[in-house]
C-alpha cells in the first residue's frame, strides 16, 4: 500500500513538472504604467482585427554593427566598402531553429505559415488576428486608449507574455504595448494668408556669421532660401557631380502629400534651374498621393521643396508611408497600426537599389518607444548604413527639453507613473 501511495505521488509529481515546463506557461515578457496623456476607454471590440509583428532574434547583429563602423570610418581601410542586399540579410536573419518554434506556437494557434507575412531577411514575421485571439495568444487584455491631446485612439495593452520556450527565439511583439507615434517636427513653421515678398539677394551686402567664419547674403537674416542654406553649408558653388548614381530620398508620413504644383512655383522663385523637373513618389503599405492642390501638406512640401531643392539636379524620390488609420471604437475598422518605421524599413530594405541619402523629419518623445522594439529600428537603419545609405533624422525644433519650441507648453516629465522632471530625447534622432 505504501508502495502504491509513492507511485501515485511520483506520477502526479512528475505531471506537475511536466506541465510547468510545457509551451502552453505563459511567461511575463514586457509591463509598463499607463502612459501619460492616454486614457483607458475599456475593453477593445473582440473582433477587431490588429497586426502582430514577431521580431525574431537577428543572431549576427554584432557582425553587421563592426562591418558599419569600419566602411563608415574614413580612416578605415574598409571606409566605402559597402555590403550587399545578400550579405546584410545573411547577417540579420533568425536561425532556422527560431523560424521553427515561432512556427510551430502559431501553428498552435491555429496560423498556418502561408497566411503569415516575413520581411525580406525573415527576421520579423507579420500575422492579423482578431482582439480576442491575439489576447489568448499572449495571456493579456487589450484596451482603447485615447490621447487627451489630438483624439487619436489606440489599441494596445501594458503588458503581454509568451510561452517560456519561446524566450531564445521571440525579441518582442508589437503593437502591444507601443504608444509612439511618428509627429512632423515643424513647430517652427509660420504661415501667412498673404504672399511674402521675395528678398533677392545682393551681391554687395554680405555678413559673417559669429565664430564660423562664414559669410552670408544679409537678406539669409529677414528669411531662409535654398541659397541661404547652401551659403551657410559652403556649398553654394558646388555642382554635383554623380546625378546618373546618386538619389536623395524624402519620407512622408500622416497622410502628408507632396504637391508637383507647388515645388515648381517653389522652384521658379528659388531654383531656376530646376524648373520642370520633379521627384518620383513610392507608396508603402497604404500609402497614398493625392495631388489635390487643398490636401497639400505643409511637413511634405516643406520637406521636398528645400530638400530637393538643396541636392538639384540629384534625382529625388519621395516615400509615403501609410500604416495609421483612422480607427473609432465603435467602428467596424478591419485594421489598427501605428508603426511607421517598421513598415518603411520592412520595403526599404527588401529594394535592391536604395538612395544613399535619405531624410525623415518625424519623430516622437524617446520614451513612448518600448526600449526592445528602440533596438530593433534602430538595427534596420544600421542595416541600410551598412549597405552604404545615409540616414537623417530631424532632432526636434525646440532644442533641449521635450521637443515642443513653446517653453509654456513643454512637459519634461517621465512616462513611466512616477513624473520625475527629465529631459526628453526624441526618436528615431537619438538612434546610435
């Protein structure tokens, strides 16, 4: 009887440890406070349909990261030495064994492999699943939230899990817990209902600019012009020398829309030279170009008219990037995204043939990135570096504090419940 009792407690023992190893223990993976200026609205619809993107681990990042460092180092032997599309991807992808697990959870859930999209590398992997599915998979609740600010309504959830076993093979999974969202950096724009004058430059009235040693046109005082950006650079006599190579490339984002009409006026008051010609437009994940003259955007022709402007007779193009619907909570919207930079990179870096310079100016407050999905941005615009392009970010317009140029309206506080006064970098800028 003995005999028999310590049978039955080692077969249950042996059950419960076989359970608390199985797939099916969900294992706390990411928590954060709600964050400020969002209010919780309640349970999101179960039906409502949300993009998971699985990033799996890029096992070779470190290789790629000293490739970048030693091509970009112009006192490197291997400064220029660009990698390929190939061999950047062979350094990114996932092993095969990683591939495999996140396969086989999905398959579980009942996701087959053919309806899941990958990105170019394979190293990140896109399902849709509906509320309550997503929820089952990741043992959380997803809530509506709501900015108090501009009305946007988001679905996510402060916090999400995944099977122990998962845990060598799953970065993160977003969007769950990602509240940024990408805003123009332009508060320093100022427009007038009444055309300004143009102020011609003089070729006798020059100033210096303190402790640079630059001189200037004076009229680069009263207003800024691709001349007086050119001026103050030192590249106001250079031609470019490589246009049947060389592209500048402009990204567009929040259904902002570069107008053809617009540039050519710009160009007839500012370059001459480049009078007729123009930019080409490629549209990402939703994208669109509407050339309606009232839906011009102030961010996107800013950005192309200076820009282009700038780098004439470089041939530019322009990328707009969709990826945030409109979504009201009591609408049936098939999708809700908020992730710009992941769905740009994700085309970017399955082109064979990029733009060696390429310019964005959006960004948001460094804090609202979960710091695991920060790193993996991050890694992609190293993987375009890697590969010879050159990448800028608008660092925000009101210097140091919290990026909003009116000091009565900066709010330097924390994101994380407790409100401690800090300053706030903004991101994708503060990338390494």
């Amino acid at each position: 009887m003995l005999v028999h009792t310590l049978f039955r407690f080692l077969a249950a023992l042996s059950v419960a440890v076989v359970t608390s190893a199985s797939p099916s223990v969900l294992k706390l993976r990411q928590s954060i406070a709600p964050p400020r200026n969002w209010i919780d609205l309640g349970r999101a619809p179960s039906t409502h349909v949300i993009p998971l993107r699985i990033a799996l681990p890029q096992h070779r990042f470190l290789e790629l990261e000293q490739h970048l460092v030693e091509i970009s180092d112009p006192f490197h032997e291997r400064y220029g030495d660009h990698l390929s599309k190939e061999e950047v991807e062979a350094l990114i992808a996932p092993h095969a064994t990683s591939v495999d697990a996140v396969h086989e959870w999905l398959t579980g859930h009942g996701i087959q492999q053919e309806s899941c999209d990958r990105s170019s590398a394979g190293d990140w992997i896109t399902v849709h699943v509906p509320v309550a599915q997503a929820e089952n998979m990741l043992g959380t609740e997803f809530r509506l939230w709501k900015h108090t600010q501009d009305g946007d309504v988001l679905i996510r959830t402060t916090e999400y899990s995944l099977p122990a076993h998962l845990d060598d093979h799953v970065e993160l999974i977003q969007p769950t817990t990602a509240f940024h969202r990408a805003k123009g950096q332009r508060t320093s724009l100022h427009f007038s209902p009444t055309p300004a004058t143009a102020l011609s430059p003089s070729s006798d009235a020059m100033i210096t600019v303190p402790g640079s040693g630059v001189t200037v046109n004076a009229t680069c005082n009263a207003t800024i012009t691709v001349s007086c950006l050119k001026q103050l650079y030192n590249a106001d006599r250079y031609v470019p020398q490589a246009t049947k190579k060389n592209a500048i490339g402009l990204t567009g984002y929040l259904e902002q829309f570069a107008n053809f009409e617009d540039l050519q006026k710009f160009y007839a008051d500012q370059v001459p030279n480049a009078v007729n010609t123009s930019f080409d437009v490629v549209l990402i994940n939703g994208g669109l170009n509407s050339q309606n003259i009232s839906q011009a955007g102030d961010e996107a022709d800013l950005d192309v008219q200076f820009g282009f402007g700038i780098s004439s007779p470089t041939p530019g193009r322009y990328y707009s990037t969709g990826g945030r619907p409109k979504f009201t909570p009591d609408a049936n919207t098939p999708t809700d995204t908020n992730e710009p930079y992941s769905n740009w990179l994700d085309f970017i870096l399955a082109q064979k043939n990029i733009p060696q310079t390429i310019s964005t100016s959006y960004g948001d407050d460094e804090q609202t990135v979960p710091k695991d999905l920060a790193r993996r941005v991050c890694n992609g615009f190293a993987a375009l570096g890697a590969r010879g392009t050159s990448l800028l970010f608008s660092s925000g317009d009101g210097g140091v504090g919290d990026g909003n140029a009116d000091p009565a309206s900066q709010t330097c506080f924390t994101n994380d419940g407790k409100n401690q006064t800090k300053f706030l970098p903004g991101f994708p800028a503060s990338c390494p």
